[in-house]
C-alpha cells in the first residue's frame, strides 16, 4: 500500500471525533448474530467485544457501565467466566459467573 493510499484514510480518521472513532471500533468488534455460535466461546474475541464498549461508556462519561465492561473484559481474559448459553437454545450450555 502506498503513502497516497493511506493519506486520505488517516484524513477521513481525523474527521471523527474520538467517540465515533471508539463506535466504530465497538461496531467492529462486536460478535453479529450470524458469528455467534462460532465465537461465543472465543475469549479473544468477547474480550476485546466488551473492551471496546467499556471505552465507548468511558468517553460517554459513564464511568459504571464501562467499569462493568471491563470486568467482564477481565472475566474473559482471565477465565473466570464462561459463555452463556445460546438464546436460541435454552440452557443447555455453560452459564457465566453471574
């Protein structure tokens, strides 16, 4: 990829404000219904899913719900939670902690 390439995206980048730069990350990040049985397990993923909300609420200045993303953040990496089981499917898979 060439300087040129990547000028006009860093520009479109500083266009956005921090908040819509962290949506859009969140929006990224985040497990759609259709990857859901393919990555409710992964802790990978669910981790940087709820990190990047928890910077979202941060910079929406609500300090609880992004601390609460961050644990469960931490619940992940840590191993300390599990996944729910599928919606669709009743309880026939592993709670989490709560």
């Amino acid at each position: 990829m060439s300087q040129s390439t990547q000028l006009p995206k860093t520009s479109q980048l500083d266009e956005l404000s921090t908040l819509e730069l962290a949506q859009a990350l969140m929006e990224r990040l985040s497990i759609s219904p259709n990857d859901w049985h393919r990555l409710k397990s992964n802790r990978n993923s669910r981790a940087s899913e709820q990190a990047a909300a928890a910077l979202v609420f941060l910079l929406k200045n609500q300090p609880a719900e992004a601390l609460a993303r961050l644990e469960q953040a931490s619940g992940w990496l840590d191993r300390s939670i599990s996944a729910p089981p599928c919606p669709s499917h009743g309880d026939k898979g592993v709670g989490s902690r709560e």
